[in-house]
C-alpha cells in the first residue's frame, strides 16, 4: 500500500541542485520509497538527485508526492514538511 498527496513548491527558485539534495538526505533516513510527480506525469525516485531535477518543478507547481514502505507515513509528512519549508531556502 501507499500514500499520496499534493504539494505546491514554494521556494523561490523551486527545484533546484540545494533543494534535490535536501530532498534526498531526508529520505536516506527512512525505509519507504519515496516516488515525486509532476503535472506532465513525470516521475522521480527522491533517491535520486539527478531524477529530481529532471521533474522541472519552478515555483508555484504541484507534485504528487507517493510514500511506499513500513515507515511511509513519517516520510510522506517530513518530506511534506520540507517542500512547505520552501527547503529552508527563503
């Protein structure tokens, strides 16, 4: 089973090198995978740097963020945490 839900990028820049790698530190931590998408349906491991920054997400997108795995809850709500953050950037 999963979770999914939606968030809007807030940080100024969006997703960029600093935030990818933010993103994938956090999810180090936690045994669930934890899957990214954008609008055009582009998917993105949050393991990897290089596929989150081929999502292309500015400023103001929505993704869907999915968490899969025993501990999926905790890592769909610090993931949350960290996109509504603005990844600490602003």
């Amino acid at each position: 089973m999963s979770i999914k839900q939606k968030v809007e990028i807030k940080n100024r820049l969006g997703m960029h090198a600093r935030p990818a790698m933010k993103l994938f530190e956090l999810v180090q931590s936690f045994e669930s995978e934890v899957m990214l998408r954008n609008d055009a349906g582009i998917e993105a491991e949050a393991s990897s740097v290089i596929a989150l920054l081929m999502l292309d997400s500015p400023k103001g997108q929505e993704i869907e963020i999915e968490a899969t795995g025993p501990d999926e809850a905790e890592a769909l709500a610090a993931v949350l945490n960290l996109i509504n953050s603005g990844f600490d950037e602003d």
